[in-house]
C-alpha cells in the first residue's frame, strides 16, 4: 500500500515553510497590526488542511494492521517482527537518551550565570501547569489496563491509536490464523480501503506547499520575538539536540539506500512533520518514504503504525533538555541520579505519551515532582513550545521511517 506524493513536493513544500518563516520574522519585527491580523486570517486553511489529513488516519491504519497482519501466512515470522520491531524500538530510545546527554549536559553548562534563577514566571504558567497536573495519568498500571477497549468503535472515535492498534492487531491474527478462503474477503475489503485512501491522501498531500504556508505564517508572527535570553537559549539546545538524535537516524537508515537516498526519502516526511507538529499527520507520508526504501508494505504495514503510537525517540530530548532547563530557570539543583531518572524514564515510560501535539506533558509533572524540579516549570515549557515541539516531531518520524529500515533490513 503505497502513498504517491506528486513529483517534486517536497522541494515545493520547503519553499513554503521558508517563505512562511522569513516573512512571519518581518511581520513580528515591523510590529504592523494590520499585517499580522492578515497573516492570522489565513490560518484557518491550514487547519483545514491537517483536518483534513487527519481524518484518513484512522481507515489507513487499520487498513495497514489488516492487510500486513491478516494477510501474511506465516504467524510465526510475524512474531518475529514484532518482537524485532520492540527491539528496535528500545535500542533508538537508548541512543536517543545517550546522544540527548552527551550534547545537552555541554550546551548547559555555558547557561549564562547571570539568568540562572533570574527569570520571573510567566504569566499563567502556574495555571498551565495546574491543568495539565489534573489530567496527568495516575500510574502505567492505569495505561495496561487501557489497552483493550471495551469499545474499538469509541476508541476509534476518540482517537485513542494504542487502543484501537491492540484490537486491530488481535483481530488481524485472528484472521491470519484462518484458512485462506476465510481471509480472502476481509483482506481484499481491506486492500481496497487502504487504495482508495491512498488516493485520497494524494489529493490532500497535493496541497502541502499551500497549506503549511498558511499553517506556518501566524506561528512564526507569534513566535517572532520568543527567541531572547533563557527562553532563546533552551530552544536553541532543544534545536541543536534533536538535530543531532536525528542525524543518528541517517547512517542506521541509509545503509541500504545510502546516507543521500534516506535523506531524499525522509524530506516529506519531516516537512509535513515539522509543519503539523502531529506523527500521527505524518503517518501517510511515512508510508511513502518507506516505500521509497524498498521497505516491504508488510513491514511498514506493520512497523509504522505501531511506531506512531508507542514510539516516541525525541521523548529523551524534550524530557531531558526540559529538566536541565527548568533546573536552571527556577535555580534548582538537579542531581546526577534526578537527571538519570528522567533519562530512564523518558527510555521506559514514553510509551505511554500521546501522540499529539504537548502530550508528553502529561508524564512530566509527576515526573519534575519526583526528582525536586518545580511543577510550575511545566507551565514555562508548554508556554514556549512552540519551536520545540516541531523538532520534536521530527524526531519522531525520522526515527519511524528509520525503525521500518531496519526492521526489514534485519529479516
């Protein structure tokens, strides 16, 4: 099941971000009211657009689940793919914790002193902090137990992926369990689905260049004089950092296809990644670059939907660079064992993030309590996530196209 993006997109779309970026800076700096209502008026197009791309999401996974899943004769190879893939999975969050510790603890320790416990919290940070304290899981346990819908149907139309990628996928072995003529019907009902969304996604992704303008060009208004003192300062580490988790993805993709090739194939991906803060946006563009590295629809059917919900390698990132941050905004000491803690934790529990944009928030501030950092800071990062949050999704769907490599390199 492939997703077709027209010919020479992703150079179209790159130009529109930019423009987007360059004009937005312009607008921020001449403090014109007038522009900058203008560009807020566009933005409604853009939302349209990653609705839009949004509402494919559902049908294309589980179309991906059934036809990788249910169709594939061999149950016990599939095991052996998913169990791989989980492999995977934790061996990139220990690279991405380890490479996020050797390039953040060196950028910090240059903080300027002279802001080091200086800067006043924002205005209602501690509101911010308080609403997502309310709505934070009370524990993993409540996590296990969410995993097997009472109702597939309403977890579809909550959007709760993990969910709904559990019935799927035992629905899928049930099917691949049977003989053919059983399989037949639902596979090829399914196969049909999964061509017609793909035409569907095409048509959406055709207007990507126009779109992320219009999604890009209010944000970069609003974000035009965020960049200054501490504020700048951590998202400059959180830019520098997930730069360097990502650039770990391309020698370990590229090994087939080549550094370049991966680079040419990811592009899309990270462009509509970076444009809509959402992986689960990304995903049908995932399935192209995927495609594009020879990768076989049966491992990206399966690989990728699952990435998109459990598989979060810019977790230690945010997590990490957010702590050293706090730690220093508020002046608090953050001991070698609270960093160690945050680090194995963003390892071992960012599974249960949402996928959405600011979801990792939810698992931070019981977490920022447990190693001394203030809960208030949580509020100081939602506050300017803005610029963190789009490299963190690049990250994300770099990593996932990059886990597709090389679970069906390791076949």
């Amino acid at each position: 099941m492939t997703v077709r993006l027209p010919g020479g997109d992703g150079s179209r779309v790159l130009l529109a971000l930019v423009a987007a970026m360059v004009l937005g800076v312009i607008i921020a700096g001449s403090g014109h009211a007038g522009a900058a209502r203008a560009a807020t008026a566009i933005q409604p197009v853009g939302v349209l657009w990653v609705n839009a791309i949004r509402m494919t999401v559902i049908p294309l996974v589980v179309s991906l689940l059934i036809t990788g899943i249910a169709a594939a004769a061999d149950v016990a190879s599939l095991g052996r793919l998913g169990a791989r893939t989980l492999g995977i999975f934790g061996a990139m969050l220990v690279g991405s914790a380890a490479v996020t510790l050797a390039v953040a603890l060196p950028l910090f320790a240059l903080f300027p002193t002279a802001l080091v416990g200086k800067v006043p919290l924002p205005p209602g940070a501690q509101e911010a902090a308080a609403e997502v304290a309310k709505a934070a899981p009370t524990g993993v346990m409540d996590f296990v137990m969410s995993l097997l819908p009472s109702n597939p149907v309403a977890a579809a139309a909550s959007g709760n992926m993990v969910s709904l990628i559990v019935f799927t996928g035992l629905l899928a072995l049930a099917l691949a369990r049977g003989t053919a003529e059983e399989r037949a019907p639902v596979v090829g009902f399914f196969t049909s689905l999964g061509s017609a969304m793909t035409r569907l996604v095409g048509w959406i992704v055709a207007l990507a260049p126009v779109a992320v303008f219009a999604l890009m060009l209010p944000l970069a208004v609003q974000a035009g004089g965020a960049l200054v003192g501490a504020v700048g300062f951590y998202v400059l580490a959180i830019a520098l950092t997930c730069l360097a988790v990502t650039a770990l993805c391309y020698p370990i993709a590229g090994r087939e296809a080549g550094v370049r090739g991966f680079a040419s194939a990811v592009l899309p991906t990270q462009l509509i990644g970076i444009s809509t803060s959402s992986s689960v946006a990304s995903l049908p563009a995932m399935v192209r670059s995927a495609d594009v590295l020879g990768v076989p629809s049966r491992v990206s059917g399966f690989v990728l939907p699952l990435a998109v919900s459990v598989f979060k390698p810019a977790a230690p990132v945010m997590w990490i660079v957010g702590a050293l941050f706090i730690s220093r905004f508020y002046g608090v000491d953050l001991t070698m064992g609270g960093l160690a803690t945050v680090a194995l934790a963003s390892v071992f529990v960012s599974f249960a993030a949402p996928g959405v944009p600011r979801g990792a928030f939810l698992l931070l501030t019981p977490l920022f309590e447990a190693v001394g950092l203030p809960a208030e800071g949580i509020g100081v990062l939602i506050a300017v996530d803005l610029i963190p949050d789009m490299c963190a999704t690049v990250v994300n769907v770099t990593g996932d196209v990059t886990a597709a490599a090389w679970a069906a390199r390791s076949r």
